[in-house]
C-alpha cells in the first residue's frame, strides 16, 4: 500500500472517530481496531501482532480525544464528576487486566467477543426504557466502582475506550439522561485508557515482528496520523450531540452499534 493512501486512511479515520467520540461518548476504538488492524495486516504484519497494536494504538488515541470531548461536555454541564473519578478510577485498573488478557488471547476469540459485546449494547439500548431527563438517580459508590472495573476491563480486552458498554450502563442501569451519560462516559473513558496504554507498553517491548516506529505496541506513525484529525473533530462532535433531539442521539448510537458488532463478527 502505497504512503499517502495509508496516511489518508488513518486522517480520515481518525476525523470520523473524533466525531463520533464526542457525539457518542465513545472512544471511537471499534472504529479504529477494524481499520488498523487492515492496514497492518494488508502490509505483511502477523494477525495476532496486528491486533493488538491496533487495541494499543486505538487506546493511545483514545485518550487525548476522551479528555477534549470531556471538556466539550463539562462545559454545557453534562459531565458528573464524582461519578466519573469512581468510574475512571475503577477502570484505570480494569484495564490493565484487559491488556494483560488481550496481550495472550488468540486474534479470533478477540475479535468475536468484540463483536458481541458492541451487539449486546445495541439491543440494550433499543430494547430499554428511555431514561428521562429529569428522574433522579441514588446510585452507591460501589455500583459505580463494579461497572467501572466492567467498562476498564472491555476497554484494555478490546482496545475501545469502553463508551459502548458504559453509555447503555449510565443509561439504562444508573439512570443518567443520554446527554450526561455520554458526557460522563467520555470523562471515564480518558481515565480507563491510560491502564491499557501503559500495560500494552510494556507487554510489548520484547514482541516480535512489529510495525516501523512502535513502542511496545503502540505505533507512532498511526497515532499521530490518527491523533492530529481525530481531536479537533470530536469538539465538533460534541457541540452537534447538544443540538440533537435526545432519542434521535440514542438511535444513532444504536445503529452504529450493530454495523460495527456485525463487521467484527465477520458478517460484512
């Protein structure tokens, strides 16, 4: 594959991602992973080698873009802070024992659990009660710290931020209106990253057949390609999430929810 067809694939990727990360709430890795992992394999790079340098390198996007999407949203009020440091804190570990699983589990498993984790989340969403606006929540600090842990854990297993399982949990479970569940969410993705950003770095220092400029598995050309498009767009990301229609917002979600799960799986 040619350089500038590689470079324009990754900037226009990571355009997307940024976009739907702050619309969304997302990390944007179920985005990043499948197109990573393509490029990488397309150029001779080992399955199981690719995968996981697509989890690390989505997950070190994956943090920038979470911590400017939250800012977006902490300032039109839609981030709960002490509800996303338990969230974050508790994910930040998750993490790392996601990372430390992805770094020894076979690409097909990987990949299908991917898969259905993103369709279990869409037929929640679509088949649950709508959580209003105004309904007040009592949720404890340990029903916070266990989905936390939950979210972290997918987050470093699958390399994604963990916004696709934690939006239908603030939702449904927790009962956060869908503007401040993606607002949190984002705040708790830029917390659970950082665990398996710093586990896939140092799992895969001594790894074999990695791409050109990577540390540990976290590949440099890929995520400053992915980086420089994806922040700037998820601002604009964010201020189209607070000019949506709320049930529209959750639909949406929903539906890129099943493409993705349906591609992972193999389907498309």
């Amino acid at each position: 594959m040619e350089l500038l067809a590689y470079l324009t694939i990754l900037l226009v990727t990571g355009a997307f991602v940024g976009f739907t990360s702050g619309l969304l709430g997302v990390g944007g890795g179920f985005i990043m992973v499948p197109v990573q992992f393509f490029l990488l394999t397309s150029m001779g790079i080992d399955p199981d080698t690719a995968l996981r340098v697509a989890f690390a390198t989505s997950l070190a996007v994956i943090f920038p873009t979470a911590l400017n999407g939250t800012l977006g949203h902490w300032k039109r009020g839609a981030v709960q802070i002490k509800p996303a440091i338990i969230l974050g804190v508790s994910g930040l570990f998750g993490g790392i024992l996601g990372a430390l699983t992805a770094s020894h589990a076979s690409v097909r498993i990987l990949s299908f659990i991917f898969g259905i984790v993103a369709l279990f989340s869409a037929f929640w969403m679509f088949g649950s009660k709508y959580s209003e606006s105004g309904e007040k929540r009592f949720n404890s600090r340990s029903a916070y710290s266990i989905w936390g842990c939950v979210g972290g854990y997918l987050s470093g297993l699958l390399g994604i931020g963990g916004g696709v399982v934690m939006v239908p949990i603030l939702n449904i479970l927790l009962k956060f209106p869908i503007r401040k569940a993606i607002g949190t969410s984002m705040a708790f993705i830029a917390f659970a990253s950082v665990g398996g950003i710093v586990t896939y770095l140092f799992t895969g220092i001594f790894a074999e057949g990695l791409p050109s400029y990577s540390i540990g598995y976290i590949n440099i050309v890929q995520l400053v390609a992915l980086t420089v498009t994806s922040i700037p767009m998820s601002r604009v990301g964010v201020q189209t999430a607070h000019r949506l229609p709320e049930k529209k917002l959750r639909h949406f979600f929903v539906i890129i929810l099943i493409y993705i799960a349906l591609k992972m799986m193999g389907v498309f």
